[in-house]
C-alpha cells in the first residue's frame, strides 16, 4: 500500500475553544491529470458515502504502490465536519446548518458571472488553451469571493479542492432508493460510462436545478461560459455528478466495496488510474430530464404504506402509496391512495412511515417533463 498525503485544512473557529478542520487525501503528482476530485457526506447525516471512501482509499493506495496512478486523485473522507456534530435530542440532523437552517449542499457561490468579466479579450480558438484559462478565471472568480462565517468557508474551501478537477463525484444519498445521479444535461451521453460503472438506475439530467448545490458550482460554469462566449470553443471541462447511494440505512462493506470498485473502474476507463477497465456494464436506465420527476406528495396526514419499491416501474394511474387516518370517523374515508401521475421509475420515497400533508412521499423519474416542474426550482431544499 503506498499511503496518501494527508491535509487537515482548518474552519474558522465558532467560539474559544471550538475548532474544526476538513481532512483532505491526496493521491498522486499534484497537478497530475485527469485529476479526480471525491468527496462524501457533504449532507452529514448521509453515511453510506463515508464508507464508500473507506474503501475507495483502500482501492487508491494498492492503485499507487502498483504504480497505477497517472493522474491525481483528491480524496474528502467526511466533507462535513460542521454537520458531524450536529446532535439533538439523540438525533444527528446534518443535513441544514442549526445556526442558520442553511442547507449544506445549497449557496454556492455561482462564479460564471465574475469568471466572463476576467474572461473577455481572454479566449481564442484552441479549446485545450482555453480550458486552461477558464480554470485560471474561475480560480480568479473564487479568490474574490468572501465567507462571514464557518459555513460559507467550508463551501469556499470545498470549491477550491474541487474547482480545477476533470471529474468530481458529490456523494450522497436518499432515504430509501436505488443508486442514481444527477447530472448537467450538457454532460449527456458522455458521462453514460459513469451511470454504466456505477450500476444507476436512474440518471437526472438539469442545466440549472435550482438553489446552486455543489456539483453545479464545479460544473455549471462551464456550459454557462460557452453560452457566454459562443466564438470560442469551451467544451464542458468538468464532469460533475452528484452520486446518491441508495438509502441511508443501505450501509454495508458489501455495498461499499461495490461501489468503490464501480468508481475505480470508471477512474481506469477516464485514464486517471493506468490499467484495462474491462467492458462497460449496460447501462441499466437511460438519462431522464430532472423536470420530469414527480415528486408525488402527501394530501393528508396519517400513517404511510408503500406499494412500489425503490426500482419498481409504475405507470400512470397505478397506485404507489395508501395513506391511512386511524381516526377516521367513518372507515370508509380512512384511507386515502395515492396513484402515479406520470410513468417511469420509483427511484427512491420516504423512510419515514407516518407522513404530514407535503411530504415527498414518492419520486418518479418520467421521461417527459411535467407541468409545473419549471427549470430552477427542481430539487427540494
């Protein structure tokens, strides 16, 4: 095994006493390329991708002492360290801030817009040199920005780690669902060896989803600047993705294992790691548009039963889910059905058994966008 260079970059300190840092593994020549970037959990109370990366070290450094690594690889075991402390009542809420109910995996700094002003008279007509200098304004544009407080440094610092990278992987997960992703829509099909690699069973596809998460940060510059500048050739330079590794509770060293070999896999296939990838698995679900999820809701309160699994096809009309009122005051208007308004895949649905009017009971990926879903409001908070 040939160990990583390991980094313990600190958060500024909330209070006397209290401090924190993000660990960051590196793996490889530093500015090596490709250059991947990982990180998990940056939802700190999603655990399935903190073992992920367990696994996935362990895969990088038998990778390095082979002499495998061509590229660099940045590893972010825990991206999260502000949530991992985030206790109440016995219950870990990581997820949003407590200080300021922020979502984690929201505001980032949208740096297109800082990016094309140092950008203009910049760019020419080789796509190769013109990466490189939308990599050096980005890094301009980030350089800019501030942070007042401890959550908006990690998003900072997190960016940084990530902003230069070919490839980046944000993982997560849902409550219970099958492995999916979500991707920029420029991104397709030629990220469709990742969703191969990786086992998805659905792939959501966005140019803007709404309420700037992480992988939009690192990869929506890209299509946003080749808008901005049409004459110039700027391919989209970054693969970025946002890898949901099923449920919260689908936490195993045999599902970890998996899914760390299916990220070392598609890292060989993307010439980060030297060696034979071996064919690419078939691709078990084509790529849907985001704006044709239904997120199927709650009417009424009451105890929850599902009928349709994680992975299960519906087709419009079947029912997915019975909410039940055990207090009724007559049976027959107890329960209340709830049936699929679109076809496509159930590809995740709540943990939670007794549900509230608005719960996102069930999501379905549908291949045709739905009425009402309009592009920038596509993910709840």
């Amino acid at each position: 095994m040939s160990a990583p260079t390991t980094e313990h970059l600190p958060l500024p300190a909330v209070a006397p006493g209290n401090s924190r840092h993000l660990t960051v593994l590196r793996f490889g020549r530093p500015g090596a390329r490709p250059k991947a970037y990982v990180q998990a959990s940056l939802h700190a109370d999603e655990i399935p991708g903190m073992l992920v990366a367990h696994h996935l070290r362990a895969g990088l450094e038998a990778a390095a002492a082979a002499g495998r690594l061509r590229g660099e690889v940045v590893l972010v075991p825990f991206a999260n360290p502000i949530g991992l402390t985030q206790h109440v009542l016995a219950e870990h809420l990581g997820r949003y801030a407590l200080e300021s109910a922020s979502n984690f995996n929201r505001h980032f700094p949208d740096l297109a817009p800082t990016a094309a002003e140092r950008l203009a008279g910049r760019l020419g007509d080789d796509p190769v040199a013109n990466v490189a200098t939308v990599r050096a304004a980005l890094a301009e544009a980030l350089a800019a920005t501030t942070a007042d407080d401890e959550v908006q440094a990690l998003r900072r610092t997190l960016l940084g780690l990530a902003l230069d990278a070919d490839i980046v992987l944000d993982l997560h997960c849902d409550l219970e669902a099958v492995l999916h992703l979500y991707l920029g829509t420029p991104l397709w099909p030629d990220a469709a060896d990742l969703a191969a690699d990786l086992g998805a069973e659905a792939t959501l596809l966005a140019r803007v989803s709404g309420g700037e998460p992480f992988d939009e940060a690192v990869g929506g510059p890209w299509w946003a600047l080749a808008d901005a500048f049409p004459d110039h050739p700027i391919p989209a330079a970054c693969l970025a993705a946002t890898v949901e590794l099923r449920g919260v509770a689908d936490v195993s060293d045999t599902l970890a294992a998996t899914d760390a070999a299916g990220i070392l896999r598609f890292l060989t296939r993307r010439g980060v790691l030297t060696g034979d990838p071996g064919p690419l698995p078939e691709l078990r679900a084509d790529a849907t548009p985001l704006e044709g999820v239904e997120m199927l809701r709650a009417p009424v309160a009451g105890v929850l039963v599902h009928h349709r699994a994680p992975g299960e096809w519906v087709d419009a009309g079947d029912p997915v889910a019975t909410i039940v009122d055990p207090g009724a005051a007559r049976l027959g208007t107890s329960r209340t059905e709830l049936l699929a308004g679109t076809s496509g895949r159930v590809y995740g649905r709540v943990a939670g058994r007794f549900v509230r009017p608005g719960t996102v009971v069930s999501k379905i990926a549908g291949a045709t966008a739905l009425a009402g879903r309009a592009a920038g409001a596509l993910l709840p908070d």
